[in-house]
C-alpha cells in the first residue's frame, strides 16, 4: 500500500497518486484507493470544522 503524508498531501498529488496506483495495479488498488480518500476527505473536514490547520492551534 502507498503511504502518504495526510498532514500536507494536496489534493492533486493525492490524485496523481490515486490514478498510479490504479494504472499500476489495476483493480487490487480500489481498497487502498477509497482509504486514501476517506481519510482525505475527513482531514478537510476536520480542518473546516476547527477551522485551523494540522499545524495550527486553536483555543
């Protein structure tokens, strides 16, 4: 499985990353594919919820 840094990935590198995966192991990628995006998709909305960054304090 592809490991990626949640932290800064952006979402075209995550995409460029998703569609390698695919091209290079064609359908055994999907479940690595749709983790990678579930895990992205709840770090932007984690972000939008505390409205900060990873790096960011928010009291």
């Amino acid at each position: 499985m592809t490991r990626i840094n949640k932290d800064t990935i952006s979402s075209e590198d995550l995409l460029k990353q998703i569609v390698e995966m695919l091209i290079n192991q064609g359908p055994d990628a999907l479940m690595d594919m749709f983790q990678m995006l579930f895990n992205y998709s709840m770090r932007l909305e984690r972000d939008a919820f505390l409205k900060a960054k990873p790096w960011q304090r928010n009291d």
